[in-house]
C-alpha cells in the first residue's frame, strides 16, 4: 500500500507533466480571452456550465466575472447554468438530464452571447446538448475537455483539450486556464 508521501510525490509529478504541456493551447487560450473580451465588450452575457466537479469549476468562474479576479473593477455578467436546483431537476424530471443546460441556453442564450462548457471527460450529454444548442442562436463556444474530448471534441468554436487520463489533472489544469483566461480577458477589457 502507498504511503501518502508517495502518493504526494505522484501527484506533484502528474500535476507537473500535465500543467507542462498546457503551453501548446497557447493559441486556444488567447482566443478564449478574446472571445470572452469580445463578448462583454459588446454588452453580451457568459453562460457556463460543467457536471460534478466541472459544475464547481463553472461556478468558481463566473464567481472571478462577476465578483472580480486580480483587481477591483466593474462586474461582467456571467451565469452559471448548474446554480439553481429548482431549474435542474425539473428539466431533468420533465426532459431528461441531457437537456438540462440546453434548455436553458435556449431560454438565456442571445445572438452574441458566449457558453462555455467544462467537461473532463467529454462524454456529457448535457453539455453536449448545450452545445448543439447554442449554435443555431449563434453564440460563440468555448469547450474545456480532458482525455481524447470525447464525443464534444470539434463541437465548439475553441477546445482547450487537456490531454490527461487523470480526472483530478485535467480538473486541476482547467482551474489554471480558467485563471489564465481571466488574467488575459481582464488585461485586454482594462485596455478597451
């Protein structure tokens, strides 16, 4: 049995080689960033969903858009589709648990408007969903996928595919571009 210092060292290396080899999505994430900037600067709105620990990973980022992320400045608007309970079950009583965000696209979702979608696996339906949605309302998407990318992989306008088999790696290295992506949306917004 590993002892947890072993298990640490394992982690702090799979962390490392995995974070690594971000540095090629160089040009997904500053087209993310511009999206994103693009988005907001012309008065639209973000939408953003994710499943289990992608839902809070949804939820921690529209938080950095309308709270703040490194400085005081004015709120974005940014809504997480996995916030309210009442909503999500009863589109999954009535329509199935596919359809839990692509509903709500098509209830929120405008011309102009901007959905990401988190998934680790790439193989949720209901993101999936979401993004067959969004692009008959022409919203721009952004998909944050680990392993192959599954089934959503080329669905969305940009794919920041964490190529990792760890479902705790990919998860980490999506919490650090979302980080990223803020910093770069936060500078290019500050300059317009």
């Amino acid at each position: 049995m590993p002892d947890s210092s072993s298990i640490l060292d394992q982690a702090i290396n799979g962390s490392i080689e995995t974070l690594q080899s971000l540095k090629k999505l160089q040009p997904e994430v500053a087209r993310a960033a511009d999206f994103i900037a693009d988005c907001l600067t012309n008065g639209n709105k973000l939408l953003i969903c994710g499943n289990g620990g992608s839902a809070s990973d949804a939820a921690h980022f529209a938080t950095e858009l309308v709270v703040r992320f490194a400085k005081d400045r004015p709120a974005y608007p940014a809504i997480c589709l996995t916030g309210d309970g009442g909503l999500l079950t009863a589109a999954g009583n009535d329509y199935g648990f596919d359809e839990i965000f692509a509903r709500q696209v098509a209830a929120f979702g405008v011309s102009g408007d901007l959905l990401i979608c988190l998934t680790t696996s790439g193989k949720s339906k209901n993101v999936l969903r979401a993004l067959e949605e969004a692009r008959p309302r022409k919203l721009k998407t952004i998909a944050f996928l680990g392993r192959d990318g599954g089934s959503t992989v080329g669905i969305a306008d940009v794919d920041l595919l964490v190529a990792s088999d760890s479902t705790a790696r990919i998860q980490e290295a999506h919490q650090l571009l979302l980080h990223v992506i803020c910093e770069a949306m936060e500078s290019r917004l500050a300059q317009k």
